[in-house]
C-alpha cells in the first residue's frame, strides 16, 4: 500500500500542484479550479497518510481508492468528476476520523462551489458540518438540502436530523434562561454579599463562566463541556433537590440524548436509526409477517428456484429470521431479524453481519446488552436497530411484564408473544416450526391456543 500510496500522491500533486501553488495549464482546456483545488486538499490528506505510517484501516484504505477515482476522472478530457467528488467525500465522512470529516467539508465546500444547486453535495456538506459537532451550521446546509430535494420521502431522515439538532439547541437556550432568572431572583443585597464567603463567590463566578461559554452555536463538544460545568456548580451551589437545579439536570439529560441519538458515525447502532415499541408497532401494522425456521429442509426447499416455500414466504410483506443462520442462504430476505443473548460473555459471539431492514436484540442485564450492540452490529447491516425498550419484551412490566421464573424463551417464542403484545400484524404466520424440537412445551402450547389453521408449510396465527 505504501507505494500505491505514493504513486497516487505523485499522480494527483502532477495533476494539481502542490499546496499554495497553481496547477499547471493543460492544452484544450481542463478540470475546473474547484475541482483541481479538491484535488490538492485529497494531496494534502494524503501526503499525512503517508507520514502517519503503514496503514491498517480498511476505511482509509477505500477512501485512498475513491482519491485514485477523482484523479482518474479529473485527468480524462470530458469526463465529469463531480460524481467522483461526492462520491469521495462521502467516504472521507464514512471514515469515522475528524480528519477525514474535515477533508469532507472541505471537499463539499469546492462541491458547492462547483455546482450551488447540487442537493447532494449540500447534504455532503450538512453532513460533515454535523460530523464536526457545528450543529447550526449543519441545519442551514440541510435546508438548503431539503430546498433542492423534490422527493419528499427521500428527505424524512433530513428532516428528522433537523428537528433533533435543533432540540437539543432549545434545551440550552432554556437552560440559559432558567440559570438567568435564578440569578435575577437569587441577587444578593448589601447584608447577604458581606456574609458570602470566598467559595460562594467563586462558585458565583464559575457558574457565570460556564453559562457564559454555553451556546447552541458552539461546537458540540464545547458545548457538552460548558453545560456539565454550569450543571456541576449549580448542583453543587445550590444541591440537587432545588427545583431549579433538578430541571437543569433534565434539561442537560435530554441534551446529551439528543446530541448522541444519531450521529453520522454511531458507535452504539452501528449508523442504524433506533426503533422503539411504536415504531415497531408501526412497522409491522397491517402487514402480514412470516417467521422462517433455520432448518435444513426448510432452507434447501426456500433455496431450490420455483419451489412453492419460496414463492410462499415471498408473498409475505415482512419475512423475520431468528439468532444465527446455520442453513439459511446467506442472501435469503430478510426483513428483520431477532436474535437473544445467551451465556455470560454475549458480546463475545459472531457479528451480525446479515443484511436485515431491522435487528431486534433480546438480553439482559442493560450494561451485557450495550457490550453486545457495540461490539457485533456491523455498520451498514441494519438500517434499524430496537432500543432498550425492547431488550426484554417478556419481562418488562411496560410490555409483558411475566416472572423470569418460566425458564429461557426461545427468540421466536419472543418475537411472536411481542407481536401478539403489539397487535397489529394483519397476519402471523410460522414456516417450518412443525418439528417437536423447534418449541417448548410450554411455547407451543402457546402457539396451540392461537393456531387458526395448519398446513404442510406453516402454522396459521390469528392474533387476539
């Protein structure tokens, strides 16, 4: 890689000159100067690649491919590199580092330049913007997005985006202004500032130091810092039993849940949206949902062309698999899969891999729960993954609410009891659970009481 990486920075420095000099003019004409400008700043990241070192990150590794990609498109006559460019800051964005999200605002930056009406490269830029915590920022450039942007359900998750940062900047104005009205009715009089001590006025002044700092304009981080400190010395000013004080923790609880529900990298979800009980509730209303047995004869008969099972499941608008697929074709549809943690080490197991719209992950405790989600969800996996809320259907008193004391439910077991809970399948139906060993007893004497009709392919469930 080291000498592909040179051989690169040479091509791209002979393209587009070096840093704080002019590209040399090509005869008939050649890339635009934004374009040649881009070029020198994908030269500078990797002139720092190279002098960081061998390279072991294969994300690194795919963006230095997507540079070699714009330098080959800025180097054909007539090609068209712009495509090229987003392409390749995008994947500077999916390279996780604040390096690489600021070559992508810089790259963005030329993108819009180039083309001040390209809906994607003002989502780039909103992107990067949000990547770097400038959260302000981010909202214009995705406005300016969503102004370009003619497909309304191509924009929802712009949208959303916009409504999470701009309620985690409201938390703080409210914060500023409560720590302001409690410094209005809190001001000391004559008798009170000779009785303060030298700690409360230093409190005083750290507190005003710290509301000073907050801004929602301030860079995320910044911004988290100065709302613990403001939180922190009027917790310890005034204690936390103090009304004020206790709606300030809250309002700086629901910062920081705002701040970290959906950044562009999420260490947690794997860049999944998190789904909860009613938005479950609303991905499988109405719909009629298949759950398929990893069975070797149900996997050789969903795999062999025009067989009946397989035009069967198909049919079905939502197709749900459970745990590991032992027998199941690696590219088998796959809707949303269930899987339960099992064994003292959870986070230890296979990673989920397999493409799924939704992943649903059973365990307890919390703290095994949240081991596992970051160590095996697979970036790009999933495009949603069930929150807490959802970890333990059976047991919490919010959903099912039943004593642990029955002993471990199978993940199907699970699965169906939580949509007989949600109640809004059209239809539940059971493909190759015919076998003794697929249920419990006691689970399939669940599954008995509301079997409306059997089959050589499936146990029909009407639910309650």
């Amino acid at each position: 890689m080291g000498q592909t990486l040179t051989g690169l920075l040479t091509s791209v420095r002979a393209i587009a000159g070096r840093p704080g000099t002019p590209a040399q003019s090509r005869p008939g004409g050649g890339p635009d100067q934004a374009l040649l400008a881009a070029l020198r700043l994908c030269g500078d990241h990797l002139s720092a690649l190279a002098a960081a070192g061998p390279l072991t990150d294969a994300r690194r590794t795919r963006l230095i491919a997507s540079i070699g990609a714009l330098t080959t498109a800025c180097s054909t006559p007539g090609a068209d590199a712009f495509d090229a460019l987003l392409r390749t800051g995008q994947q500077a964005l999916d390279s996780g580092g604040e390096a690489e999200a600021r070559l992508a605002l810089a790259l963005a930056d030329e993108a819009t330049a180039l083309r001040a009406r390209s809906k994607g490269a003002w989502r780039l830029r909103g992107n990067a913007l949000d990547a770097l915590g400038r959260g302000e920022e981010a909202i214009t450039a995705y406005e300016r997005h969503l102004a370009l942007q003619q497909n309304t359900a191509a924009s929802r998750d712009v949208e959303r985006r916009i409504a999470t940062l701009r309620a985690a900047g409201d938390r703080i104005d409210e914060a500023l202004t409560l720590f302001r009205a409690g410094a209005d009715t809190g001001a000391d009089t004559g008798a009170d500032r000779e009785a303060d001590t030298e700690a409360d006025t230093r409190a005083d002044t750290e507190a005003f130091g710290s509301a000073a700092r907050l801004s929602r304009h301030l860079p995320a981080a910044e911004a988290r810092a100065a709302f613990t400190g403001l939180v922190r010395l009027r917790t310890a000013e005034h204690g936390a039993g103090d009304p004020a004080v206790r709606r300030l923790a809250a309002l700086y609880a629901e910062h920081r849940r705002l701040s970290d529900r959906d950044p562009v990298a999420d260490p947690l979800l794997g860049g999944a949206e998190p789904i909860g009980v009613p938005g479950l509730r609303r991905l499988v209303a109405g719909r009629t949902v298949c759950l398929v047995a990893d069975t070797p004869r149900t996997a050789e008969q969903e795999q062999r062309p025009g067989s009946p099972l397989a035009a069967l499941i198909e049919g079905y608008d939502l197709v749900v698999r459970c745990d590991e697929a032992r027998h199941t074709a690696p590219a088998a549809r796959t809707d949303l899969h269930a899987c339960t943690l099992r064994g003292d080490t959870p986070w230890k197991g296979p990673r989920w891999d397999r493409r799924a719209g939704a992943r649903l992950v059973f365990g307890d405790p919390l703290p095994h729960w949240r081991l596992a989600l970051r160590s095996r969800l697979v970036p790009g996996a999933q495009d949603r993954v069930g929150d807490a809320t959802l970890r333990r259907p059976l047991h919490d008193p919010a959903l099912l609410g039943e004593e642990a004391g029955a002993g471990p439910a199978s993940t199907a077991y699970t699965v169906l009891r939580l949509l007989d809970f949600l109640g809004t399948p059209a239809r539940v139906d059971l493909i190759g659970f015919e076998g003794p060993a697929a249920l419990s007893p006691r689970e399939r004497e669940w599954v008995g009481t509301r079997t409306a009709n059997t089959d050589d392919t499936a146990v029909r469930i009407t639910l309650r």
